[in-house]
C-alpha cells in the first residue's frame, strides 16, 4: 500500500527509517514495519473462507459455509507458534469474514500473548459492542473495516450507505480503546461519488481511509483513466487534509504518481519521499509478504491464488519462505532486474516492481509489464 498522508508529511525521515533497519521484528513501531529490513514475511492470513456476505468483487473464493478441511484449532495455533519462533512482524487475519470461526479469540489471544502484532479485516456486520470488547481483550489494536459488504446490501454499490450501516461497529470498537479505518472501493459505478464519499467518512469521525480500484480487466484503458483520477483527487484531498490517513492499494505506481507531482512543486520533500519509497521498495509479494489461506496454501500475495509455493501442513513457513532453491522466490526478492516490457523500461521500477499477480493472468509472464500501470511512457521515463 501506498500512505499518501505519512509520505506528504514526512511523518518519519529516511533517517528514521535508517534507525530501525537492522533490528528485530518487535523491537521496530509498528507504522515502521513496511520500511524494516526484516528477514520473515508479513503474513496475510485468511483464516476461513466462511463470510456472511457474498461479495461481486470478492477474489478469495468466500462462501457462506466454511472449507471441510480448513485449518484445525489445533493447526492453527501450531501456526502461530511458528510463526512466533520466526518472529514474523505482523499478521493481518483475513477472511472470509474472520469473525465467523468460533476459535477466532482463541486464536487472536494466542497470537499475543506469543508476541505477534496482529491487525483484522473485518466487514464489521458481527462487531457488536461485546464482540468489540473481546477484540480489544485479545490484543488486537486495530480494525480495517472492509465495506464491500455493507455497501452491496442494496444490490448495487452504495459505499455512503455502507458506512452509515458499519456506523455502531465503529463506535463499539471506539469506546474499546480498538482503532480503526474503512477500505472502500471505487470505479467507474462510483467515481462520481467520490466528493460525498470521502464527506461521510468525515461524518464518521475516523481518521483513516483506504481506497480499492475495483480492477477489471477487460479494458485496461478505462481502468488506468479512472485510476488517474482517483489518485489526483486522493492527493489533493490529502494535501488539504492532513489530519486525515489517505491510503492506497493494489498498485505502488501510485507512489512514483504522487512523487512525480510533488516535484514539480517541492523538489525537497519529494528528494526526501525518494528514499521513502525506495526503502518500502515497491510491491512486496513473494518478498516481505506471502499470503497464507485457509487450507494452509501458501501464496506470494493475497491477490495470487494461481500460484502456490507450498503448504504449511506439509513443511514449516520458514522452510517454504527461506528456500534458497526456490528459482521464483529467488526472483522475487531481486525482481528490478527480471522486468521486461514498460516495467523492464522504467527507471522507477526499484520504487514499484509492478504487479506480477497482473502480469502472469493478462501476459503469460509474471515479469511482463502491468497491464494496470497508469504511467504514461515519458512518466517512466523521467528521472
């Protein structure tokens, strides 16, 4: 993801950053981490495919029932001992809809109590002011409130409408002492709305906010024009607001965008920004994070289920992560040097690396250029 907010307030430097590049994994602040060099992945973990909502843009394969072979109590909490023995930096439980296991406190608290930071993703429709009380017990800091859910009650895409629903979710987790943001997202249904969107996350009181593209293939070109003006809107909005986190996803294109724009304007803080973006070090699949499902499959990101590099059931995540025989692996941490096409040109590509995920379903090759990069040609080409 991309923190327009924290890159256009330099809220920490790149001498900051520095400080913390060499040690462990708990002894980093947690806002660091994406900056940290840290040998164990971030891991996404999806813990059951069982949601309570069906989702259009859903792409993890949610149902309304759980996976016969899902993960045990039992498994799980083997996981996350692992996990903790290889002090991985920081979970994020994803679904499904997490709430929905029964084990889930059980799960949450045990990961704590290890050491783990551990963050949810939840569509909050299961958060009542008991349940909010229980995530905060568990040790859980912070909530990202999914509104894809909520925002399809009407059979259409209504985010505004969404938010006035996860409303009581929010306060709930307030008054707990729980933090929280919404992921909302935007495209050619809504991108009209963005205005009064963006005003109703105002009216909730939250001060943390991610943006989703949805992203169909079908026509690139009509995904990279709305992408463009999302991200324009996004960093005028930022730059007006700094009292609110703007955040995006899916593509670190943004990044070299927002910089490029900064320049013309602030050659300092954009110098400064550089190195930012260049210690986050662009699209961390297969690298900094791996994405771990609810059959123990383990993932390059959560966006690349087509690919699997091993299962946890059969061998331990670090015997999978650390497998220095493992050709894409391999790739994957040094990936500036494989891209080829747009990508390959671009001398961004150390802030970005693209989307292989996009790449292999659209080019057949997971270096090949991506295909949702808005970047026009003399923008790659710009130092």
């Amino acid at each position: 993801m991309i923190n327009f907010s924290r890159l256009l307030k330099v809220r920490e430097t790149a001498r900051d950053v520095k400080k913390h590049h060499n040690k462990r994994a708990d002894e980093v602040p947690k806002h660091l981490i994406r900056y940290a060099n840290v040998k164990a992945p971030m891991v996404i973990w999806n813990i059951t495919r069982k949601c309570n909502f069906s989702c259009d843009m859903c792409h993890l394969g949610s149902a309304l029932e759980a996976d016969s072979d899902e993960l045990t109590t039992q498994e799980a909490l083997e996981f996350i001992d692992h996990m903790a023995s290889i002090k991985v930096p920081m979970i994020s439980v994803y679904g499904g809809e997490p709430l929905t296991r029964d084990d889930f406190f059980t799960l949450a608290g045990h990961a704590h109590n290890s050491g783990l930071r551990i963050i949810l993703s939840s569509n909050a429709a299961l958060i009542t002011e008991k349940t909010a009380r229980e995530i905060a017990e568990s040790g859980i800091s912070y909530v990202g409130i999914d509104m894809d859910g909520f925002s399809q009650i009407s059979g259409r895409m209504d985010v505004i409408a969404g938010l006035e629903k996860a409303k009581p979710a929010m306060e709930y987790l307030k008054n707990a002492g729980v933090g929280c943001g919404v992921r909302i997202t935007i495209g050619d249904f809504n991108l009209s709305q963005m205005s009064p969107i963006i005003k109703a996350i105002e009216n909730t009181g939250l001060k943390r906010f991610a943006v989703c593209q949805h992203i169909d293939g079908s026509d690139w070109k009509a995904v990279k024009k709305e992408r463009r003006k999302i991200i324009d809107y996004l960093i005028d909005y930022a730059v007006e607001n700094p009292e609110m986190e703007v955040v995006t996803e899916q593509l670190y294109d943004d990044g070299v965008y927002l910089l490029q724009r900064v320049a013309e304007s602030d050659p300092g803080l954009a110098s400064e920004m550089e190195k930012l973006l260049a210690r986050q070090g662009g699209c961390p699949a297969g690298d900094r994070i791996v994405n771990v499902d609810y059959l123990g499959n383990v993932h390059l990101c959560p966006y690349w289920q087509d690919r699997t590099i091993g299962n946890i059931r059969e061998q331990k995540l670090s015997d999978i992560c650390f497998d220095e025989e493992n050709e894409i692996l391999a790739k994957m941490k040094d990936k500036t040097q494989y891209l080829k096409g747009k990508c390959g040109r671009c001398v961004h590509k150390h802030l970005c690396r693209g989307c292989g995920a996009r790449a292999e379903e659209m080019c057949g090759d997971l270096f090949g250029a991506d295909p949702a990069c808005y970047l026009t040609e003399e923008e790659v080409a710009a130092v």
